[in-house]
C-alpha cells in the first residue's frame, strides 16, 4: 500500500510527518523521496530497526530524526524534539502496526515460527518480559485468553493446557512441536501453519501492542495541525478494531446524540474520514506481499479547531 500511502501525504504544506513505527523505514523514504515539503519524524521501540533506518535515510540528512521510543509517549517526545521537528503541530502521522519482516527473519529474535531459537519475541529487547516468561508464567486461564484475543485461535483451551503440562518452554521450537502434537489434524490441515495464530498471539501480549494503540492515536490525532493527515495500517482484528473505534470517537466528539434531533450535546468533532471503512491490499500486492492480504488502511484529517 506504499503508493497510497505516498498519496496520502501528497496534499499536506511543509512540516514534519510523524512515522510511529518506522522500522526499515520503506515508507519513510518513499515520502521523503517523493515529497520535498516534508520531513519525518520516525520512532520505534526496536533498535535494530532504527540502525536499518538510518542506513537507508541517510542521504536525507537534515530531513528526518529517529527516536528509540514506544509510540504511545509521542507527546513527551514531540515536547523533547528542537525545532523544526518539535514545536509546531505534525502535517502528518502514519502507523504501519505490527511486527516487521527483519523482526521475523532474523531466528533469534524469537519471532517465527520457522527457526528454532529462544522463545523471545521482545521488539524493544530492553523489556525485560519475553515469551518464554508469558507461556511459563501466566495462569491456564490466561494463555486461554492470549491464544483467543490475540490470535482467534479455536483450540485456545487445548493448547493452554498442554502448555502448562509441558512447562518450561524455552524456545519456538518446543513451542512448535507441542501445536503439531496438540491441534486436531483437520485443523492443522486449515487455515496456514499451526503456529501461526499461537506465535502472533504471543507476540501482542509480549509487546503489549493493543494496550498502547488507543493512547497513541489520541496523541497523533492531538499533535496534528488542521489539514493534517493521519494514515494506520493494521493487520489483526484486534487492531482494527481499536483503530476503527477512535477515528469514529475524534469523527463524532464522543457525540451520542440521537442523529434525527442533531448535536446537542456540544461535542467537539476533531477529525474528517477521508474515506468509510478499511482500504485493502490489490491483488497485484497480494501477489508481491502476501503478509499484506490481512492489511486494513484507515485515513482521516484533522478539523479546524473552533
Ligand atoms: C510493520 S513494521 C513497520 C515497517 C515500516 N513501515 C517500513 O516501511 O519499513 C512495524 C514496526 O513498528 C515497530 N513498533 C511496533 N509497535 C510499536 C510501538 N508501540 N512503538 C514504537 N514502535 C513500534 C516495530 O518494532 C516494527 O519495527
């Protein structure tokens, strides 16, 4: 979806775009490339994706600055930024949730499924929580909760079980072991790897990466100026959902007043829709990028405050 994304940010003045997840910074390349009124503002909580960023924006020197933070204290980092990446108001925020294809290609960094290693999963490696401590240490009940929230996964209960009989688990390729053993075959048979549902689960309840979305979309829509955009591409339900959830509350003020009698509750409308509902990947980048067949894109602009 790079080129609508580009699209996007086409029609916003001179200013700084904040990237919240920069990670190899594909995108924020594309938009420092095509678009000379911009800078960028790139954050992520994982180091190893800012290094890679830094080596591939490097020619924009002057252009963008990267920041090792969480996205969700965007605030306090727009107020640490000088000038003229801090102080006026973002032109500009873009979040392209979720794990990256370096995260998942490198075997120890714990993420996939498909090396073995240590049952790691942290993007920021300087938490201390890893998957290993998640499936070791959370109740059953809990591992039911993680396997169906964060990863629609209809064998919740019969792999939380076997989990805490077979613990300690210290690496993915125990981890995988136990799903091909524990999921009937028919399932195992539907749907991709039997991993897959119970490694993206895990993921987002190391990472916390539900907890902190709404918080972040509040502070990006905040921290724009009026005309500015904000774009969010999500790959799970979970996230959509949230994300769909606050452009509908900054779209409406928080109004619940009946639409037939009008506004009367004095709600404060802070941003427009560009379009309703989720853009999906086309079929030509469902042929180059399969990850993006679960892709949601969500955009809205900021109001004029009154
Ligand atoms: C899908 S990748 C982004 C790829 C990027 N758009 C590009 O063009 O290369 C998501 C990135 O967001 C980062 N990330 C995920 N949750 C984050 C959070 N809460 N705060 C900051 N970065 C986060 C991950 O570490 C990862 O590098």
């Amino acid at each position: 979806m790079l080129d609508e994304i580009v699209e996007l940010f086409a029609p916003v003045p001179e200013g700084t775009v904040l990237d919240a997840t920069v990670g190899g910074a594909g995108h924020a390349e594309a938009l420092l490339d095509r678009h000379r009124q911009l800078r960028v503002l790139g954050l992520d909580r994982d180091r190893a994706a800012l290094e890679a960023a830094e080596r591939r924006l490097v020619r924009f020197a002057g252009r963008y600055r990267l920041v090792h933070a969480r996205f969700d204290r965007l605030a306090e980092v727009l107020a640490a930024q000088p000038p003229p990446f801090g102080g006026a108001g973002l032109v500009g925020a873009l979040f392209d949730l979720g794990v990256s294809s370096p995260q998942l290609d490198r075997a120890e960094r714990g993420f996939s499924y498909r090396f073995d290693a240590p049952l790691d999963m942290r993007m920021d490696t300087t938490q201390t929580r890893t998957a290993a401590d998640v499936v070791n240490q959370s109740s059953e009940a809990d591992l039911v909760h993680i396997l169906r929230t964060y990863g629609d996964e209809p064998n919740a209960r019969r792999i939380a079980r076997a989990m805490v009989a077979r613990r300690p688990l210290q690496r993915t390729g125990e981890l995988v072991a136990l799903l091909e053993d524990t999921i009937p075959a028919p399932a195992r048979r539907r749907g991709g790897h039997p991993a897959k549902r119970t490694f993206q689960a895990l993921r987002i309840e190391v990472n916390g990466e539900l907890d902190v979305l709404a918080p972040a979309l509040d502070a990006a829509v905040d921290a724009l100026q009026p005309g500015g955009r904000i774009g969010v591409l999500s790959y799970h339900s979970g996230e959509d959902r949230i994300v769909k959830a606050r452009f509908r509350h900054h779209e409406t003020g928080g109004c619940t007043c009946p639409p037939q009698l009008g506004c009367r509750c004095g709600a404060l409308r802070t941003v427009k829709l560009l379009w309703r509902g989720s853009h999906t990947a086309s079929a030509a980048e469902l042929a180059a990028n399969p990850r993006s067949e679960s892709a949601r894109f969500r955009a809205a602009t900021k109001l004029e405050s009154r």
